[in-house]
C-alpha cells in the first residue's frame, strides 16, 4: 500500500482539503510564474521614466 492514500478511500473532508491545497498550489504557481515574466518589464518602465523626468528637468 502506498503512503498517499487513494482517492476513493479518502473522506469527503480529506478530499475537499486536497482539491484546496491543489488550488492554492496552481494558483502560486501561476502568480510566481506571472511575476517573473513582469518583472523585466518593470525594470524597463522605471528606467525610461527616469530617463523621461531627467531629461525634463533639464528643460
């Protein structure tokens, strides 16, 4: 017998925590992914709008 229990030996409880903690992982694993592929950007649009103010300062 395996160490995780199967499913259709699981409570309905067991089973509402599981589909939980499934969605709570998908969902973190989701907002990582879209923070890393934002975060270069970010760097970009802040460099440029200081290039933007520094420039117009000058003015």
């Amino acid at each position: 017998m395996s160490l995780i229990p199967r499913w259709e030996y699981m409570t309905d409880e067991a089973k509402a925590i599981a589909k939980k903690v499934l969605l709570s992982a998908l969902v973190l694993s989701l907002s990582i992914w879209l923070i890393r592929a934002l975060i270069p950007w970010l760097v970009v649009v802040l460099f440029g709008y200081w290039t933007y103010k520094s420039f117009s300062k000058r003015n």
